[in-house]
C-alpha cells in the first residue's frame, strides 16, 4: 500500500458538511416537487378516470334509450302490417259508424255527463284550474256517449282495471268485434310493455279503441278536447301516406286523460289495399325512460356513489328523467331548488302539483345547450342546485326526437380523495425529509471515496456494458459493495443470456397454443380476451368409426397414426391462412377468417376440407388402414376468446359453431356438409349437390349441401 498523502489544511466547511448540505438541499426539492407533481398528476387521472366513468355512462344510457324506441318501432311496424290488426281496426270503424246513427238515451247520457263531473273534473281542475268547464270535455256523438257508457261508467272492474273487460254484454256490433279483438290487442300491449294501445279512425281523427279506456276513448282528435294534444299529432302526420315503414313518434307532453302523467306517443300507418284504413298508437310510459335512465334508481350499484345520476333533457329544457335527489331526499330537493337561484318559483309549484320534476323542471346550462346542439363534451357545470358538478354531455339518437342525456357527479364527492391525498402527502414529505436529513449526514461521512468508481461502474453497465468492472479498494462495506457489484454484473449477464433463451423457447410455445395476434395481446397485459367477428367460416372433421377400427391398435401406434394426419392437417391450415382450434380425439376443428378477417373465407376453408380429405386418403394407403373422413362448414358471426389462466385456450363460441358441428355429424365418409351460407358464397366455384333439409339436434330442419370428392 502507499504511505497516506499529508492532510490539507482544513477549510471552514469541511467536503462532508458540503456534501451533507447538498444533499439535503436535494432530497428537500425533490420531496417538494415530487409531492407537487404527484398531487397534480393524481388530481388530473381522478378527474380524467371520473370523466371517464361519466362518458361511459351517459353513452350506454342514451345507447339503452335509442334501443328502447327502437324496439318500440319495430313493434308497431309488425304490429300494424298483421291481419290482426287490419281485420279489427275494420271491425271497430264500421261498427262506430253504426252506433253514430243510433240516438242516445236519456239515462246514457246523464251517466256519462255525472260521470265526468264526479269522477274526472276534479282531476282536470286540480291541473289546469278551479274554473275549468266541463263542457270542453264531454263527449260529442252518439258513438261516444254510447262506449264511454258501456267501457268506462259502467264497466264493473276499478279505473285502473278497465282494460279487464273484454265483452260489456249489450249485444252490440262493436261489442261483438271488441270481443274478439280486444283479449289479443291487451296481450300485445302488455307484453309488448305499452303504456296504451290505441286505434284511431283517419276519417274522422276519432279514437275508436284503447286498451285502458282512459277519457280519452272514442273522442275526437280533431275536434275533441284532445285536439291539441301530442298524441293527435302523432294521429294526424300517420294518417297521410300509406307508407307501413312510416312511424311518427311525439315526445313526452303532460297528457290528462294519463292523470296529467307525461305521455309520449308513437303511431304508425295500417293499410290495407294501398290505403291507410287507420293509424295504430302506443302511448309509451314515463316511467320505463326513468326506469332505463336511473336504472330501477340504483345509482349506487351503477357506480354513481352518493351524488352521481345520469337524466335526459328534451329541446324545451324541461327533463324527461326525474333527478336523484327528489326520490332519495325530496325535502332536501325543493330546499335546493329554491336555493339555487335558477328555479323559478312557478317551476316548483309545477312540480308540487304534478308530483314530478319531469316536463316541470328547467335545465338551461352549458351542458344541455351544448348536447342539444349536437356537442358532445365533458367539464364542471354548476346545475339547478347552485352545486358545481363534474358533467359529460351528448346528444341521444332517437329519430323524431331532440334529446339530450347529461351524466355529472357532485364536485367535492369527486374530489374527496384529492382532499385525503393532500394531508397524506404532507405526513409523507415530513417523513420523507427527516429520512433524506438522516441519509444525508450519514452519506456525508461514509460514502464519499469510492462512489465515483461505484457509480461510473452502475453508468457503464446501465449502458449495456456487461463487462464493466469496480477496482475493489478496501475491505469495508463499500469494498464489499464493489465485490458484489461485480459480482451482480457477472450474475445478471449469465442471467439475462438465459432469460432471452427461455423467452425465445416461450414465445414458440405460447404461438404453438395461440394465434400470433392473441399472443401478443396476452403479452401486453390484456387480461380478458373476447372478441366478436361478424363473419367467419368454421370447420369440423371426424374420422369415421376410428374409435371401433383403432380398439385393437397399440397405444403408440394409435398415437403415431393421428399424430402423423394431424401434423398434415396443420401444414395444409398453415398454407391456406387457416387457424386450427384445437383437436379432441379423432375430430379436429378450425376456423378461417379469425382473428385477423379475410374476405375469401369460405373459399379458403373449402380448399383446406378437400384437402383434408385428400390427405387423409393418402395417409390411410401410407399406413395400410381404413380411414374415411366427415366434414361439415358453416359461416356466420361466432365468439372468440382465451379461457384459463394456467393453461390457455383458444376457442370459438356460438350458433354458427354448433351448426358447423351438426354438419359434420350428419355428414357422410369422404363428404364435406355445408349450410346454405357456404353454399351462396361457393356455389358458383364449386359443384354442390342439395341434400334437403335434414333433421338438426336443437335447430330443426335445416337445409344442407354435399360436395363429393
């Protein structure tokens, strides 16, 4: 060893003490501005995963709204073209025209006339005013007083059950029809979950049937009390061209017969010989758009947490859906509302007296203007309430319709973790500076010698330089922390050749199980793998009776056998750009146009089943036994996906799966069974022989093909 240098004159600040306070001054930034950069980072990723949540909401309500008038559409459409309906909506308007020329009696009318001023004139004057005259609202014609009569005063089942009676035994024409039609119309609407069913007479705008028998039944559209109503509308734009694709759809509107209850109504055209005999109505429900749009009212379990909700808004700026709040705590609603400042106090009197905020309650901000232009968008919207909330805007798809569908959670419920966040960050920035005031000392008077070799040694072999070396100077703990570190570099670069090595050896293993594409989704952490393909072509094969021929094989010949075919069969799959999915026993089934789409798939895997065939042939003749293989293809949508976690699978889903299946089953030796999808793709490439319609296990009749080779 060499003989010690002579000390230096001691300067006032000693290289440890400088050290020392440096590295304070270091760790004190870098605690501060780590603390900083992460409180705003969290804040921005909660506002963002909050923003998130918010958008997925709102799309999958609205998207739920527009399958719901959807579905409605479809119905009604069905519903008008059936003979059903044309040969009742004939019955009704002869038998209504029979009852106008019939005079009225006395003691009809007087039923009629104390019916509406006992029973619903107080309902109409409680909503549009003590001095509302009944005589705008009793009925005009003879047909009229004679059902309301038969259907609505007299009819023995409570208001709220009148739908109940299908025959009111007066012997009548209109009875009769209403006998007969009514049992199924009521079925329809019930199942079909209307509010109402309604036919109304385009001669005369007079509704001529309802399911319930509300007031509004046998009144006139057109001059009637109900004239200016949503649902003569919808009457009068179906009425025009006998168009059965037509649907006129009118948005929710306080509707008094309904009790005052928002109504909303969706008509369409029945025809008969080219014209329109009648116009089919549903009255659709407010209830079944706040049971979508508040989900049954289970914010909670829908991820809303305490002050989170989604409702709709129509271009009037008054909501379709009812807030949260007025079902958790209606108290604390009206108490906010007239806190907030931007409620009118008529607005709330409207929502005491009709009992809901819905086509009461104005919703006139930033974030309704913007969706009901079209816009979608997210940010912090102050509501009714006088609350700041954090929103997501958008507009809903509903022809006929200009909604608007608002997501938002309260700001500081969804902040509240920021809140904990910052009184976490400082018991943390605390601890973190004694920790770096300790550290610091102690590297101060410790660490100071060999450091620069150490870690210009860390630089190189962070720079890929495996073969970097620390001269070890001492016997101390930093002596000690150079021999390991030399150590380490020499582990980590026998480790690192042997880890690229079973890396490689996985990378095959794992593509001989799955497809590349699956493969690398797996690798880059995708946990659940589901994916649905619109069309594709799928492929069963079976050897047939081999269980019987290889009973008496040796196992390893048994195994040989299959192994050697199967083997061929990948190579054919591989050449053609098929996916083999798995094999079970003697059956193996692919698939082509997955996961990567090929418009020729049903040509590709055509080929892949006559070559099948062809090599089992040959395979058999190689090996001088009897071998026949069955096909059977069929194309359609299927469900791929990865199942397991310890060993992965591959596989396909679906009702075109299952049939390919019974294809090949009902196949016959050295034969390829396809469905008619196949068939229309391939019919004009390849010669197929129809073979009927076969029996299917679970799917009937079904009509197959056979390609002979």
């Amino acid at each position: 060893m060499t003989a010690a240098a002579s000390p230096a004159p001691r300067s006032r600040f000693g290289l440890a003490a400088k050290l020392f306070a440096v590295l304070l001054l270091l760790g004190a930034v870098a605690v501060l501005i780590t603390g900083v950069l992460g409180y705003i980072q969290a804040r921005e990723a909660l506002e963002q995963s909050i923003y998130n949540q918010l958008i997925a909401a709102r799309e999958t309500k609205a998207h739920q709204v527009e399958n719901y008038f959807r579905s409605v559409r479809n119905d009604m459409r069905l519903m008008a073209s059936s003979k059903m309906v044309v040969d009742a909506m004939i019955g009704l308007r002869d038998a209504v025209d029979e009852l106008d020329r019939t005079p009225v009696p006395r003691d009809v009318r007087e039923r009629v006339d104390r019916w509406y001023d006992d029973k619903y004139m107080p309902m109409v004057r409680r909503l549009l005013g003590p001095d509302t005259p009944a005589q705008e609202f009793l009925p005009t014609g003879a047909a009229s007083y004679f059902l309301q009569d038969r259907f609505i005063v007299e009819n023995p089942h409570p208001a709220q059950q009148r739908r109940l009676l299908d025959d009111p035994g007066d012997g009548n024409a209109y009875s009769k029809v209403h006998t007969t039609y009514h049992p199924l119309l009521r079925r329809s609407s019930t199942i079909l979950g209307f509010y109402d069913l309604m036919m109304v007479d385009p001669r005369t705008g007079r509704i001529i049937y309802t399911v319930d028998k509300e007031a509004d039944f046998a009144t006139s559209l057109r001059a009637g009390p109900y004239r200016h109503s949503n649902l003569a509308l919808a009457a009068a734009r179906c009425a025009e061209a006998p168009d059965l694709s037509l649907t006129c759809v009118e948005d929710f509107a306080d509707y008094l017969p309904a009790d005052g209850a928002p109504a909303a109504f969706m008509a369409t055209p029945v025809v008969d010989q080219g014209a329109v005999i009648g116009v089919l109505i549903a009255k659709l429900s407010i209830d079944e758009i706040d049971r979508i749009v508040t989900g049954s009212r289970s914010w909670r379990h829908e991820g809303f947490g305490e002050t989170g909700e989604a409702f709709l808004v129509g271009p009037d700026y008054l909501v379709r859906s009812a807030p949260r709040l007025f079902f958790e705590n209606r108290d604390l609603y009206f108490e906010k509302l007239e806190h907030g400042g931007s409620t009118p106090q008529n607005d709330i009197e409207d929502i005491h007296r009709y009992d809901s905020p819905v086509l009461q309650e104005h919703v006139d901000n930033k974030a309704t203007r913007a969706a009901l232009g079209g816009v979608e968008g997210t940010g912090i919207v102050v509501g009714n309430r006088g609350v700041p909330t954090l929103a997501s805007w958008g507009p809903v798809d509903v022809p006929g319709l200009k909604w608007a569908m608002i997501a938002k959670i309260d700001q500081s419920e969804a902040f509240a973790p920021i809140l904990r966040l910052e009184r976490e960050l400082m018991v943390v920035g605390t601890i973190a500076l004694l920790v770096v005031l300790v550290t610091g000392a102690w590297l101060a008077r410790s660490l100071l010698g060999p450091l620069r070799e150490l870690t210009s040694g860390v630089n190189k072999f962070a720079g890929g330089d495996y073969g970097a070396r620390v001269p070890v100077r001492s016997a101390d703990e930093i002596g000690q922390l150079c021999s390991a570190f030399n150590s380490m570099v020499g582990e980590l670069h026998d480790k690192n050749n042997l880890i690229e090595a079973k890396n490689r050896e996985n990378e095959l293993l794992l593509l001989n199980i799955l497809p590349g594409p699956i493969a690398d989704r797996l690798r880059e952490g995708e946990q659940s793998i589901a994916d649905g393909f619109s069309e594709v072509t799928v492929a069963f094969a079976d050897l047939v009776e081999f269980t019987r021929m290889s009973a008496g094989m040796p196992p390893a010949d048994l195994v040989n056998l299959l192994n050697g075919l199967f083997t061929r069969f990948d190579e054919a799959a591989s050449e053609l750009g098929i996916e083999k999915i798995k094999t079970v026993g003697d059956a193996y089934m692919a698939v082509c146009g997955l996961p990567v789409p090929v418009p020729d798939h049903a040509r590709r895997m055509m080929r892949m089943a006559i070559r099948m065939v062809h090599i089992t042939r040959e395979h058999a003749l190689e090996h001088q036994v009897s071998l026949k293989l069955r096909v059977g293809m069929n194309s359609g949508p299927v469900v791929a996906g990865v199942i397991g976690k310890s060993k992965y699978i591959y596989d396909l889903w679906g009702d075109t799966v299952n049939l390919a299946s019974r294809m090949e089953a009902g196949s016959v030796p050295d034969a390829i069974q396809v469905t008619r999808p196949v068939y229309e793709a391939l019919k004009d490439e390849f010669a197929f022989e129809f073979r009927g319609a076969i029996e299917v296990k679970g799917k009937g009749k079904i009509e197959a093909w056979l390609l002979k080779l």
